[in-house]
C-alpha cells in the first residue's frame, strides 16, 4: 500500500473515530463493548504505523485501568482513560512515516511537529465531541511533566489531571518494553527501576508507585525476583 494511500485510510478512520467517541462512552457504561472492540482493532493499526508493536495501545488499556483502579478513579474516569490510551497518539497519523520510521535523530524542525501531535489529537476531537468531554484534553496532556518541564502547556503536578498523569506513566512503560533500532527492549524490572528514577521529575510519584505495585503484582514470582 502507498505512503499516501495508507496516509488517507488513517486520517478517515481517526475522523470516523473523533465522531463516535461520546457515543462509546455510553456504551461502555452500559456494557456494550462492540465499538471498544473495533476502536482496538483501528489502534492497532496506528501502532504499527508507529512502529510500535499492534498491542501497544492494548497493553496500555490494561496497565491504566489496572492503576486507575489502585488510585480509586471512578467508573466514568476510567472510561475517559481506557478511550485516551487507544487514541492517545491520533495527533501522529499527520506525520511522515519516513520520518517516524527513520533511525536517525530528528532534526528541530522534526522534533517541532513531534511534540504537536497532542495538541493535533486533541484538536481532531474535539471538533466532534461535546465541550464536556474529557478525552481530548487527556490527550493533550499526555505529554506533560510532573516537574513542569513536559509539553505542550508545561503544566505541573497536579495541574495534570490524574488520568492524564496515569496515561503519561503506562505510555512511558509501554515504549520502553517495545525494542527500538537504537536499543534492545527493556524487562519489567529495568521499567520498574526507570520509572522510579523519573518519578517526581517526568512523572507523579503516587501513580509510579501505583502503576510498579500493579505490574508486580500481575507477574507471578515478581516479588522474589525484584
């Protein structure tokens, strides 16, 4: 498939996404999983064209919700996560894939465009969802640091909203298990070790204790071994 062809398919699909979103929350309070299931499948597809593996997106839905959970987020909090992790990279499908897949580091102009892929997300949904909706902002800010330094609005600490912090840590989990051209990928334990050496500096201490209990937990011996 061409570059311009895989381009258009991406950029339809992220629309049809953007417009069914409120809808989709409804139906995941209610149960009625179907639409979740195949914005799964349409996440998928723009992990790999990320060149992250397709379960990337996946992953994080159940790393955060797992967290969420552990920090008391309420039902409707939960939602709001779940639907930002599958859309949380939208903002990319308007980058080149040559330069998303290239090895070599990005120049400034390159790393400009990087960092306005939240701030495109956002912007791609919140054309198509109420005012209230919450989604597009945790996309936004999914980007933001702890310590203030993250982008695009350099909020700080608990000017980040919660979800956007959980969001911020299991991402970050996320790229370090998928093996990049420039290093091997990481084992739970070196993510659990990095995510503590950024807690209070890139990302909010609570949820890294949160999101390290959680993933412990969820790997039987992991005591031991830690």
């Amino acid at each position: 498939m061409s570059i311009f062809i895989l381009n258009l398919v991406l950029a339809v699909a992220c629309t049809w996404l953007a417009w069914r979103l409120f809808d989709m929350r409804e139906q995941l309070q209610r149960q009625q999983l179907t639409d979740f299931a195949f914005i799964e499948g349409m996440a998928g597809i723009i992990d790999t064209a990320e060149c992250y593996p397709a379960s990337h997106a996946l992953q994080m839905v159940q790393e955060a919700d797992a967290v969420g959970r552990r920090l008391a987020l309420d039902e409707r909090s939960l939602v709001s996560l779940r639907l930002a992790c599958m859309l949380h990279d939208c903002g990319m499908l308007n980058m080149s894939r040559e330069m998303i897949k290239q090895q070599r580091s990005l120049t400034a102009d390159e790393w400009f465009l990087v960092k306005m892929h939240p701030l495109i997300g956002e912007l791609a949904l919140r054309r198509s969802v109420p005012p209230t909706e919450d989604v597009p902002s945790l996309i936004r800010w999914h980007h933001e640091k702890w310590d203030g330094t993250g982008y695009p609005d350099r909020l700080m600490g608990e000017e980040i909203p919660i979800a956007a912090r959980i969001l911020s840590v299991v991402d970050a989990a996320s790229a370090m298990r998928a093996e990049r051209p420039y290093r091997p990928s990481m084992n739970d334990q070196q993510i659990r070790t990095e995510l503590e050496k950024q807690a209070g500096l890139q990302f909010d201490p609570e949820v890294v204790r949160a999101r390290n209990s959680v993933a412990i937990e969820a790997v039987p011996g992991a005591e031991k071994r830690a």
